[in-house]
C-alpha cells in the first residue's frame, strides 16, 4: 500500500493524547470516552496546512471511512479561500454544495463505477460530516453521528482519471463560502457503533483538536454522556446564532441542516419544552429580518420552512422520554402555540383530542380515531403570523381543482396556519361522508386589502379549505380529502378525513360577462368611440369655421370646444390603448395620458355646469375672470392630480390588464373620486336648472295656454346630459351581471358622448345653424364681385344673436314684454 507524507501534526496530536493517559494512569485511562479510541485507529488525520496530502489509497476490502467537519463562513470571511462550483474535488471523491443540497460522490477506476448520496449541507455552525464506503455496502453519509443518506450499488461511469487498481483520495484545497477541518481517513469502514462512539466524544469532551477545531460548549462529565446532553449544544447555538442572523436564506439552510442533524437520542420534559422554545423562537427571528419579506415572495420558501419545523417537532416528540402515561409539554413562543404530547389513548377521557385546549382556532380528532394501544405522540401547532406570507399562490401550482378553473385569479391565507401531527395515524373515515373525520375550525383574519375584495359586489369570494401536501417533497396546496361544511367571511368549519397543516385560502375572482356580452359591449364601444371621433372632429371644425361670427365666439362656445377637444383626444387614445399590451413601456404612458385627458373631459364638464348655473340660476364674476377660472379647472386641476398619482403610484398604471390605472392598490380612486365629485355637483345643478325651467314652463302655459312650453323642459335635459356628464351614473350602477342593462345604457351613452354633443350643440343648435347660413351667404357673396360691396353685416354681429326670419335663440316667452316676471338667460339650453 503506497501511502505519502504522515503528517507530524498528527503524531503530535496522538503523543499529547497518549501522555495523558500515561500522566493520569491506568485509572484515569478506563474512564477516557471509547470514541477516542475510535479516534486513536484512524490511518490519517491534517488540519487544513500548506500539506501535499495523501495521494493514493490502494483499494481494501476493508473500505474506507472519510471524516470532517464543516460549516458556511460568514460573508466576510477570508480564513478560507472560495471555491468554484462549491466543491471539495478530489481525484477520487468529491464534497459538493450547490442549490441547497449537500452531496458526496465517489468514484472507482477499475470498476467504472460512481457512487453518490444527497443530504442538506450544513448552515453556520460546525457540523460532523463522516461517509463510508466498502464494495459490497456502497457509500453510506453519517450527519452527527446519524445515518443519514446511502447508495448501496452505485451507477455505471465512464473512467475517472487513469486506470489502475487503486481508489484515488487525492484532496486539493478550493472551497467555497465553506469551511472544513479536522479531516481524518480510516483505511476501513467504521460501524455505526464507532461512528456514533466518535461522534458523542467530539461533543461530550472539551477538547480542541487543532486551533480551528470546531467548539461545542457543553458540561465536561466523568461518566459517559448522559442522553439529553447531546441537545444542549444545539440550543446553546440556537439562542447565539440568532443574534448574527442577516440574510433569511442562510439562516433557512442552517435551520434546515439542524433539523436533519439532531441526535437519535431521548430527551427529558425539561430538555424537550427548551428545545421547543428556542427553535420556534429562533424561527420567529427569521420572519422579523428585513428581507424576509422579499425572500418570502418565492412559493416554495414558507412551505420548505414549515416542512422544517414539522421536522424537528416530529424528532422531539419521538425521542420524548415518557415517564408516566400522559407527558404533555404546552407553550407559546413568537412563531407559534405548541403542544408536544406523548400519551396512551386507553387514559385519556374526553370524548375528542382537541388542539388547542382554548379559542377560536382549533383541530378536533374523536376519541375513537385512537385505535392503537401503543404510545401515541401528537404535536400540535397554531402559527401567528405565517399566514401573512401566504399569499400571491398560483391556482396552477396547487391541487385545488376549482380554483384551477380560474388561474389568473391568485390564492391568499385568510386564516391562521395550524398543524396537527399523531402517531400512529389515526383510523378516519376515508370518505366524507363517513365518521370519524378531523374537524377544523378557523377564524379569519382578513388583510384591508382582502376585506375590501371580498366585501366588493363585483367580486366573487371562493374559500377552501386546505392543507400543505408534501407527498412530492414540496409542499403543494390541495383541498382533497377536506370540504368546508359550515362559515361566512368570519370564519369556516371543515370536516378531513387526515391531518397535517391547514388554512383557509380564499380566492377573489371578478364577475366576468359572458362571450356574447364581450362581444356586443366591444362593438359598441369601438363603433361608438369611432363615431363619436368623428362627430367631435366635425363639431370642432365648425366651431374653427365660424369663430369670426359673434355669437360662436362667445364663453359658452369656447366651453364646448374645450370639452369636444377633451373628449376627441380622451377616444382617440382609448381606441389606440387597446392595441398595447399591460406592462409594457407604451402602454403605460398611454395610460397616463388617459388619465389627463378623461380627467380633463370630466373637469370641462363641471365648467359646462358652472357656466350653466352662472346663467341660468345665478350670474357671478365677469366674463373675464370667469374665462380664467374655467381655463384652470378644465385643463390645470387635472393636470394636478395627475402629477401627484404619477409621482405617488408611477407603477399603478398599465400594469393590469389594460392600459389604465390598477384597481388593485386604491390608485384608480386618483380618477374615480374627482369624477363621482364632478358628477354629483352636475346632477345638482341639472336638477336646479330643470326645476327653474318646469316652473317657468307651468308659468307659461298659464298664461299663454301654449303646451310646448313643457316641452322645454324635456329638450334641455336631453341636452344637458351629454356635456354635464351625468350618464357616468350608469357606469356606478352597472357592478355586475345582475346590471347588464346598465352596463349596455352606459357603454352607448358614453361612447356616443361625442356624437350628442355633435347633434345638440352643432347640428340642432340654432345660433350654429344661423351663423352657418350667414357664412354661406359672406362667402357666396364674396365669390361675386360686382356684389361685394353691398354685403351688409349679418344682425347678430351686432345685436344678441337674434335674427328676423330665423327666431331668437334666446326663448321668446321669457322676454321683456312678457307677463312674466322672470328675466332668465336661458340660452345656453
């Protein structure tokens, strides 16, 4: 057997060892630990120095066993070199760390073969690591002193180096954020009973094998280790660790390491409630660091988390020390209320196992669930605030088949996390409809945001009733094997025929219209929206045209213009929104701009009702410093509010499903609440101005005995309604399918907005059509020469907008000579 450079360091080791012995006498020798016995075989042992290492190793049948010990460094740590690939790489075997898992891999030449074994790599604190390997028993990885994982047979490789008969154990020095020490080879393969005999002298002793050995802090004894004294190290590195917690993924591996590497030893009531506390605690620490929050947003984070604790809990109740026939350790931590229990059910005397004892969140197992006559362990769990991190699930990655039918709709807890584990496994029914069956009772505890979703009548609420199923290794959602028999947006109640750990999830989903219904509301909103494109279009020209006439170049004119030019540009963005796609860079400034102009529209209106007010019920300001106003509240207060949305909630636009503000986070309310304030003061103002028309109407038709005085009123409503944008009512109204007659009133009335402005304020309106005819007649006449200069101005560029042979559009019943005392500017109608 060809072996290279037996280290001195290790012959100086094992001389300071043996002079003790020697010093102490043959007493004290019977009294030393048999692990360092074990220790004393071992072929070879070296710190990590400037050392060549050794080589080769001719293959035995004996095999072989490999020791160290391992941890993560901390970020700015440099004792050690990093590593490429995360590998401890050697000719002949490797110690891989790479995307949370640990592995050993180890190769032979002659035989061609690789053998390999996963386990979870250690957090930051040192952990043993020790594989065997013989040819007949393959590899085998012990974690503390515990089998952990195994390949017996191995796979075929291709070659691995160069051949020849030997097993290659060639160390070199690269590592990643990882540091290694004590490596010790036998040249067989230890028993379990050696490995676990070493393994409980490293930490049973205090002893430093060279000056970066890894330390356990634990109470030096005589005699052999008591059992639970192999926990004390754990929880003393639990409460220091969690005080140099950073970054919630170490912290995540470290937990996780430790739940797979606790030792296979019993625990006393005392040791088990301390353990208990302090990794829940510990636990607890986690969720507070700052970016947990963004570490939690991966779904597979908080379910691996959970899998954890189960881990550990599941340990500590199985290795309970039961010295009576009920053991039960009840408390409470950050994290969560535990119940660990340890209990023959012929001595238990209620009627139903209930966790916990008292308050509103609760699992019940009937007493006759309990069929076996053996020890029985039970551990419960309530989670605090878990359920704040359960949110944002993708209906496509659960087992939750009706939530599936709507997989753009996400999944949220809306309840507390509990958990209950017993075995043996009770005996339920294995149908729903059986007995006995595991009843969940949980309050909800509802976000504002979850509140406000669920209280709104457009939505639709689905509750489920489910549980984290880790039967692929992951922790996946499903509702199988549970229905929720009884609740309301307070709290639900179902009936299970298993147990593991349950919540509520709730799943808004939004009234959606039928394929029909799309259609013919897009229709009409495209073939209105063009329309009214059109109309508005045509309505501005005119009003361009005819600007030099007196009576289209007063305020009330330029109002409309104002309004139509609003409301053009409002559509003609609107029919170019729908050809972006949500998200992108285009749709979302296409979105601020809709923002403006809709806001702008809205805003012109409200000076449409004011002017209509300052006309019709009561004149204030004048002309000029009204036209100021209006020019601010038209174009300048929506400009505002839309500055302060964009600077406030820049990513609430066009990130939904259209290019438009998000209905989600409250930013839509930067539209909605200065439009149902617009609405609210036109509607006033509309209902005045009718009633100050019915009355001069029934004034009237007394006097003159003339019907079509009533018909005023009738005809200024219809036109008032377009340019005060009162139908907007129906867009409130129309909420969900029950309203479909609404939502078709509201999508052509609005759509159509610019085609009744067109109609009522150009086409119909007799001072447009007047001015109109003198245009013609200017331009007719302009065209003839010799007529030229006859032209006489057209009256109303004189007077008020009357002209002899066209009618007043001022109405005649309410004029100077009328018997009628009322004086009303109603010519804006």
């Amino acid at each position: 057997m060809k072996k290279l450079l037996p280290l001195c360091c290790w012959h100086s080791w094992l001389l300071l060892f043996y002079c003790d012995f020697q010093v102490h006498g043959a007493h004290t020798r019977s009294h030393v630990h048999p692990g360092f016995e074990v220790l004393a075989s071992a072929s070879h042992y070296w710190p990590l120095e400037n050392v060549d290492g050794i080589h080769e190793l001719q293959e035995t049948t004996g095999g072989v066993s490999f020791s160290f010990f391992w941890k993560t460094q901390g970020e700015q740590s440099t004792s050690i070199p990093s590593a490429y690939g995360g590998q401890v790489i050697s000719n002949g075997f490797k110690v891989c760390s790479r995307g949370g898992k640990g592995s050993v891999e180890l190769y032979t030449h002659n035989k061609s073969v690789t053998w390999e074994a996963s386990f979870s790599p250690p957090g930051h604190y040192w952990t043993h690591v020790l594989f065997t390997w013989k040819s007949e028993e393959g590899l085998k990885v012990y974690v503390n002193g515990t089998l952990r994982t195994s390949d017996p047979s191995g796979k075929a490789s291709p070659a691995y180096g160069e051949s020849n008969d030997n097993l290659v154990l060639d160390l070199t020095k690269s590592y990643e954020n990882r540091a290694f020490d004590e490596f010790i080879i036998w040249e067989r393969a230890l028993t379990p009973d050696e490995i676990a005999m070493y393994f409980t002298a490293a930490i049973g002793e205090q002893l430093s094998l060279s000056s970066t050995s890894p330390s356990f802090s634990v109470t030096p004894t005589v005699n052999t280790v008591a059992p639970t004294d192999a926990y004390h190290p754990i929880i003393t590195n639990l409460t220091e660790e969690r005080k140099n917690f950073r970054r919630p993924g170490v912290v995540l591996s470290y937990l996780q390491n430790m739940s797979l590497s606790l030792p296979n030893k019993s625990l006393s009531e005392e040791t088990a409630f301390n353990l208990t506390k302090t990794f829940l605690n510990t636990v607890g620490e986690v969720l507070r660091l700052p970016s947990w929050t963004a570490v939690s947003e991966d779904s597979a984070v908080v379910p691996g988390l959970i899998d954890t604790i189960d881990t550990v809990m599941s340990h500590i109740t199985y290795n309970l020390q039961a010295s009576k026939p009920q053991v039960a350790i009840v408390g409470s931590s950050s994290m969560a209320d535990f119940s660990v229990a340890k209990v023959l059910p012929k001595t238990m005397n209620s009627s139903h196992y209930r966790f916990p004892a008292r308050g509103q969140n609760y699992i019940e197992i009937p007493h006759e669930a309990f069929h076996s006559q053996a020890w029985t362990t039970i551990v419960g769990l309530l989670y605090h605030s878990v359920h704040y991190y359960l949110s944002n699930i993708q209906p496509a990655s659960t087992k939750i088949a009706e939530a599936a039918n709507y997989k753009n709709c996400l999944l949220s807890a809306t309840s507390y996390l509990i958990s209950l584990e017993v075995s043996p496994t009770p005996k339920l029914s294995q149908n729903l409809s059986g007995s006995p069956l595991i009843t969940v009772h949980l309050r909800h505890h509802l976000t504002q945001r979850q509140y406000t979703e669920a209280t709104n009548e457009s939505n639709r609420i689905f509750l489920y009733c489910a549980f984290l199923d880790f039967s692929s290794g992951e922790g996946i959602w499903s509702n199988q094997g549970c229905a929720l028999t009884e609740g309301n947006l307070s709290y639900s109640v179902c009936r299970c025929t298993h147990l593991t750990n349950f919540a509520i999830l709730m799943q808004v989903v939004p009234l959606e219209l039928t394929r029909g219904h799309q259609v013919a509301l897009s229709s009409i909103s495209y073939i209105g929206c063009s329309l009214s494109v059109l109309c508005l279009a045509i309505t501005l020209v005119t009003f361009a045209v005819l600007s030099s006439v007196s009576t289209i170049r007063n305020q009330r004119y330029h109002i409309h213009a104002n309004l139509s030019c609003a409301v053009l540009v409002a559509q003609v963005l609107l029919l170019i929104s729908f050809r972006f796609e949500p998200g992108t860079a285009p749709c979302q400034v296409l979105a601020m701009l809709l923002h403006y102009f809709f806001l702008s529209a809205f805003a012109w209106m409200l000076v449409e009702g004011l002017h209509l007010y300052s006309m019709v019920i009561k004149v204030f300001g004048s002309e000029d410093s009204k036209h100021r106003y209006y020019y601010g509240i038209g174009w300048g207060f929506p400009l505002l509010i839309c500055i302060i949305s964009i600077v406030f909630a820049m990513d609430s636009y066009g990130t939904s499903k259209n290019c438009w503000l998000s209905l989600g986070n409250g930013a839509i309310w930067a539209f909605v609440a200065p439009a149902l304030f617009i609405i609210v003061v036109n509607i006033g103002i509309l209902i005045a101005v009718t009633r100050v028309i019915s009355q001069i109407s029934a004034e009237n038709y007394k006097i003159h005995g003339d019907p079509s005085a009533f018909k005023l009123t009738a005809k200024a409503v219809a036109v008032l309604l377009p340019i005060l944008g009162t139908s907007w009512v129906f867009g409130v109204l129309a909420v969900n399918n029950q309203a479909m007659v609404f939502q078709y009133m509201f999508a052509i009335l609005n759509s159509l907005q610019g085609f009744f402005i067109f109609l009522f304020h150009c086409l119909l309106n007799s001072e447009v059509r007047a001015a109109f005819k003198h245009k013609t007649k200017v331009w007719s006449l302009t065209s003839s020469s010799s007529r030229q200069a006859n032209v006489k101005p057209f009256s109303s560029d004189i007077m008020n907008g009357t002209r002899p042979a066209t009618g007043s559009t001022r109405l005649s019943p309410w004029d100077k000579s009328s018997h009628s005392g009322h004086r009303v500017d109603l010519s804006a109608v």
